[in-house]
C-alpha cells in the first residue's frame, strides 16, 4: 500500500478542478501546473501550490512530461493525475512516471498502450468472444485486398485510423470508386494527427447507438462495471449530450454489456478506472469499439446516478487498496443528464468564439452540477479545446431530468460569447430525444441553426403582446426588452408557418 499525501494534476480547467477537489476532500495536498495562458485560472488559484510550465501552446506547456516528473521530485508530490487529453493516454510517459518513483493514477503502461492502438484492442480482446464489428483484422497494405474485404463486408464501410481518437482519421466509403481517395484522406488525417497512418476497415453500422460500459478494477484483479452511459447525440463523431442510464437498455442487455466490458478490461488486466465503448444497432446487438484508459469527460452521470466518486476510487486504487464494493452492491439510482457547453457559435457552424465572459453565473438549485473552470471576465484561451463547462443534472425520472435541464440551461447566464447551450436546449425539446428514439444521426436528421430561434406557442405570444403593452403603458424601460423578444418571435412564428 501506497498512502498517497501530495498529487500533481497534469492537466487544466474543468477536470483539474474537478480531481483537485475531491483530493481535497481525501486530505491529499494538490499542486497544479499551468501554461502562461492560465496564469489566471480557477485551477490554479484552487490548488495548494501552482507552478508555470510555459508558454500557451500545449507542446510547450500541459504536454511536457519530463519537466512535470522532475517538479514532481522537486516538490515532493508521489502521484501524477493527468486528467483526459493531454498525457493521459501516453503508454511512455506512464512509464516513466513509474520509473521515476512516482505513481501514475491510471493504468498500467502496457494497458495504455494496447487499448491505444484500435487493432491492438481488438486483436487482445478477440479471444474473450466479444462481438466486433465486422472488419480487417490488420492494416490496410494491399489496396486490392482492402477492396476485396470492403466489398465482402458490403457498402457503405468506414476507414478507420487503428492510433485513431476524438473521431480524426475516420472516413464513410460509400463505394468502391471512393475507396482510395478516402482511404487516402484517412491515412494523411491519421498521419498528421497521430504519426501514425495505420488504418483498417469496419462495417458502417447506418445507424448505432454510442453505448459505453464504465469499468473500475483494483490491481488485485477485482473488476466491477458501473452501468452504462448513452453517448448518441453527436457532431462530427464528437459527443454533445450524455445521459445514464440509456433508455433503450433493459436490465438484461445491461447484464451482457457490462460483462463484456468487464472481459475487455480483464483482456488487458486492466486497474483504474476505464471506459468500455460499443455500438449498438437497432436490434441492439452490441459491438466493442474500443477503450478508453482514462476519466471521461462523460464521467460525471455516472457518479450521480451510482452515488461513487471516481476520481477517489481511481486515487483508492492506485494506493494499491482493493475496491471496497462489489458489482451486486452498485445500483442505478435516478437519472443523469449532461451537457457539454463549448464557446462555439451553433448559428454559425459551431466555429469557436473565443472571448471574454462578461457575464457568467452558473444555474443552481437540487440536481444540478456544473463542472467548469471559469468566473466572469476571465478570457477563454484559443489554445486548448473550447469547453467552458459540463453541466449536469439528476433527478428521479429522465423526463424531470430533462426538465431540470432545460431549466438550468434557461438559468445559465452567459454574456461577450456565444455557447451550445441553445443548442444543447433544442436536443432536450426534440421530440426524438424525448422519446429516447434516436441515434448517432440525430444532429445531421433534425438539426439546422434556424431551430435554435425560439418557439413560442401562441398563448406565450399574447402574454409577450400584453406585457409589452402594460410596460409601455407605465413608462417601464423593459418594454423595449419584452417588445424585441415579441418581434422576434412572431417573426419567427410566421416564418415557420410559411414553411408549413
Ligand atoms: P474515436 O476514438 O476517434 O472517438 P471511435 O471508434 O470511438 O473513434 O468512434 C467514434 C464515433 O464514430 C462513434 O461514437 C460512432 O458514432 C462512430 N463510429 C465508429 N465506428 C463506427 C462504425 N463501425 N459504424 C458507424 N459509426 C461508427
């Protein structure tokens, strides 16, 4: 056993706030680490020491791993949290952390590196009868035999980078005279994003579901699963909304999901905590996409709906303590619903808008958590990934989850950028998402940015009509306020009405 007193978190923002506290909370002193872009940052005003890496550029900053273990001998930290992103999935620098005398909360080096590699995944797994999608077993080399398996497996196929993440270096073939021009692309993506141009194909499930299997194992060999989270609501292979459990999932399906990745961890002698990712297609059939040995983004619904911390489970087991709970002991409680709010334009492509938040109060109240790194007038840097903020909310039932949401999100007050949360509120609207009747093609099937434009009903018309009458009537400087609200809706009332 490991008792570990002081952790670095290699990582900015929302989740280096997030594992810091809970920290905290074990008594485990915290020392974050920023980039000249963050000097400012909740993060690093949060921690008990904070030390500059560099300048803003993440290979001159969060990405240097040798500078953070030597500040880790120098300031006596004995454990390393790096986060998601960043160097959380790095097989060389977990290895070198555990050189260094340092423990590295996460994974073995060798399960890094295996579940990193897509084919590596599949080929380590595919002795514990789990079902893949159908596919090439290795990379591409022979074109003429790629088109060969494309064609036996059917079209439309995927092309897929094997060192692939965040949906980079995956292109839909939905042809033989697209196959090399695609596969072309993929390879240049996946040479450009990850050095690494192996790519393989798969089947194109036409319209799957994202499940995924959260999994927690000791280095004792004790593995638990802790239930599901449905990640279908995405753009451009990115997710956008979360939400645990899934409504499609019955208890028996469940079972077999959470066995399976269950397998998958064992397939790596997996320890920490790690994500299972499959699709499921209509008839729910199920298929292992890959693993992720890390904290998700995403984590955050299932804390809620099973009561347990992660990030202390995954700080308990890399002491070396043994899970304190068994599977028959986790239960589902409630429902879990999270958005990711990005500083991206919905109405116009979702291109990032960066800027300073001039306005910015979180939504408060039963049920709702808001993961962020941010305070009013602090700028969003153009160097790292635009989320702002995960909000999340629970309740007894999906709907009033959902409900809870659309009420936080009318709550958010955010000023001097745009954010996805219109966006955000137009999914939970949708009667398809209400419905739970949806799949990975819910954005590109009902989404166009003129939907974000409010709909009033026609009763809330006439109360804007006679609010705005009264408040002009008594000289209220509002009414300017209720009577561009009232223009814009009827505008945009009529405007849907000559569209039918
Ligand atoms: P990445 O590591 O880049 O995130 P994944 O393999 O996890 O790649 O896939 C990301 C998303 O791409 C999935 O959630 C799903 O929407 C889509 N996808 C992946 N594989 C397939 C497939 N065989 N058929 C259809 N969609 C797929």
């Amino acid at each position: 056993m490991n008792k570990i007193n002081k952790i670095l978190i290699a990582n900015r923002g929302e989740i280096s706030l997030r594992v810091m506290r809970t920290a905290r909370e074990m008594g485990i002193q915290t020392v974050a680490v920023y980039s000249e872009a963050d000097r400012n940052s909740l993060h690093v005003r949060y921690a008990d020491e904070a030390v500059c890496l560099g300048p803003p550029p993440s290979a001159q900053s969060y990405l240097l791993g040798d500078k953070i273990i030597s500040l880790c001998k120098e300031m006596g930290v004995d454990a390393i949290h790096p986060g998601y992103g960043f160097l959380s999935e790095n097989a060389g620098f977990a290895q070198k952390v555990s050189e260094a005398g340092l423990i590295f909360i996460g994974p073995s080096p060798q399960a890094i590196e295996i579940m990193g590699n897509k084919l590596a995944a599949k080929q380590a797994v595919s002795k514990y009868n789990i079902p893949m999608v159908p596919g090439t077993e290795e990379a591409i080399t022979d074109i003429a035999e790629a088109k060969k398996t494309a064609a036996a497996i059917g079209y439309p196929i995927l092309i897929k980078a094997s060192a692939g993440g965040g949906g980079k270096g995956m292109r839909i073939v939905e042809n033989e005279e697209e196959f090399e021009e695609q596969m072309q692309r993929a390879i240049s993506e996946a040479v450009s994003a990850f050095g690494d141009g192996a790519v393989f194909i798969e089947k194109y499930i036409t319209s799957p579901r994202h499940i995924e299997i959260q999994v927690l194992g000791d280095q004792h060999g004790n593995i638990v699963h802790l239930f599901e989270r449905e990640c279908s609501v995405q753009r451009r292979h990115q997710k956008v909304i979360e939400e645990a459990p899934s409504s499609v999932i019955t208890e028996e399906k469940r079972n077999e999901m959470g066995q399976a990745a269950i397998a998958v961890a064992k397939a790596c002698n997996y320890y920490g905590a790690g994500t299972v990712e499959f699709i499921v297609d209509e008839n729910l059939d199920f298929y292992f996409l890959e693993m992720n040995t890390r904290l998700q983004v995403e984590h955050p619904v299932t804390e809620m709906i099973t009561g347990k911390d992660l990030v202390m489970e995954q700080i308990l087991i890399a002491e070396g303590k043994p899970l304190s709970f068994r599977q028959e002991d986790l239960h589902i409680h409630g429902h879990s619903v999270e958005v990711r709010v990005y500083a991206e334009d919905p109405r116009n492509n979702f291109l990032p808008d960066i800027g300073k938040l001039i306005t910015y109060q979180r939504p408060q109240g039963p049920g709702i958590r808001v993961d962020d790194g941010f305070e009013e007038n602090m700028d969003i840097p153009i160097y790292y990934d635009p989320m702002i903020a995960k909000l999340v909310t629970h309740a007894e039932t999906r709907q009033s989850a959902i409900d809870r949401m659309v009420r936080a999100i009318n709550d958010y007050r955010i000023t001097g950028i745009e954010t996805t949360l219109p966006f955000c509120k137009f999914v939970l609207k949708h009667d398809a998402f209400v419905k739970g009747d949806f799949d990975t093609k819910f954005v590109e099937k009902y989404f166009t940015p003129d939907m974000l434009d409010e709909a009033f009903s026609a009763d809330e018309l006439h109360i804007l009509a006679a609010a705005g009458v009264f408040l002009s009537e008594t000289n209220n400087p509002k009414s300017k306020q209720v009577e561009s609200m009232e223009y814009k809706a009827t505008t945009n009332w009529t405007k849907r009405l000559n569209n039918g």
